[in-house]
C-alpha cells in the first residue's frame, strides 16, 4: 500500500448569472424612472388622475427595491452589475421625485438639497470602499428609505389639503434620519477601510 499524495480538488467560485431576477427588478426600476417623470411633468402636480399614475408608478418603482436587495441575499444571486445599478437607479428614482416635487413648489428645495446631497454622498462612498466590502443597509437606512418613499408618496397622492401637513411631517421625519444614518455610513466606511488597510 503506497502513502500517494491525495488530489485536492480545488473549489470553484460559484458564477452567478447577470440575467438573474434581482438584477431584472434593478432594470425595471431604472426603467420606470423616466415613466415616473413623465407622469409629474404631464401631471404639473395639478392633474389628479396623473398624479395618482405617477404614484403608483413610483410605489412599484421603489417596491423592487425592496425585492431586489432581499432576493439577491436570500438566493445568494449579488453580480458586480447589481453592486452598481442598484444604488444608482435607487437615487435616480428617489432623486428625481424630490427635484420634481420641488419644481413644482410642494416641497422646499433646502430639504432636496440635503436629501441629494446626503444621498449622493453615501453612493459615492460606498464606491470608495468597494474593493474592501460592501456596508450593509441598516435599520436606520432602511427606515429612512421606508420615510422617504411615504413622504414622497403622500405628496404626489392628491391628498384633500387639511391632510397635506401629514407628508410634511413625514418628510421632516425622513430629513432627520438621513442625516443622522449620513453620518452613520461615514464612520462605518473609514473603520471599513481602516481595518482592510491595517
């Protein structure tokens, strides 16, 4: 009997697929985006039936932003394209219905202005730190995501105007916590990449 070396089979990272059903509701979402807008504009925030069509249109839009992020963990189907697209088309959609609502005097352009920048800034940072890892969303993240697209729901919805105060709140509520999980993000990124760096 001869003590032969065993073969060590080595393993094979698994190749997820681009066409893959997390990545399909990402493309969705970056497609409704333009049909979002158009519905506003048409709208002029004036027109009830179109304000109601684009409300919907971005409710759909910001539910497969949800389904995306958890199919793609649950299945294990996360692809360079989904690290990318997904942040990007998030901030499209959510990005574009502030500048509208704003353009359209129903929201006050300092609170679009620190939403973006906040939005933006968090985006671009976690590109910085891709190559060390990704930063999960927290709660904090995701309440205020849950904030942002209440609030920005209840502006487009042609809600009677005693009722109109309630998407005010509710934005206000959303400014708070993307502020504060803004900051969260920058601390997480910096111990991020200070750990891989060290």
């Amino acid at each position: 009997m001869t003590d032969e070396p065993v073969p060590v089979t080595a393993a094979v990272p698994r190749q997820v697929p681009l066409n893959n059903p997390a990545n399909l509701l990402t493309a969705v979402r970056i497609v409704l985006v333009p049909v979002f807008v158009v519905f506003v504009v048409i709208s002029t925030m004036t027109d009830p039936s179109w304000r109601i069509a684009a409300c919907l249109t971005f409710c759909v839009a910001s539910a497969t932003d949800f389904a995306d992020g958890w199919i793609a963990r649950r299945y294990e189907l996360v692809t360079a394209f989904g690290k990318v697209a997904d942040p990007i088309a998030d901030k499209a959609l959510t990005g574009s219905a502030l500048i509208l609502l704003s353009a359209y005097d129903k929201l006050s352009w300092w609170i679009t202005g620190l939403i973006l920048l906040r939005e933006w800034g968090v985006t671009a940072l976690r590109f910085w730190v891709i190559r060390y890892g990704i930063i999960p969303a927290s709660r904090g993240g995701k309440l205020k995501t849950a904030l942002q697209i209440g609030a920005i729901a209840w502006f487009l919805w042609p809600v009677p105007g005693p009722f109109e105060v309630v998407g005010t709140v509710l934005m206000l509520a959303a400014l708070l916590v993307t502020m504060i999980t803004g900051v969260d993000y920058v601390l997480q990124a910096l111990r991020l990449r200070r750990r891989v760096t060290s």
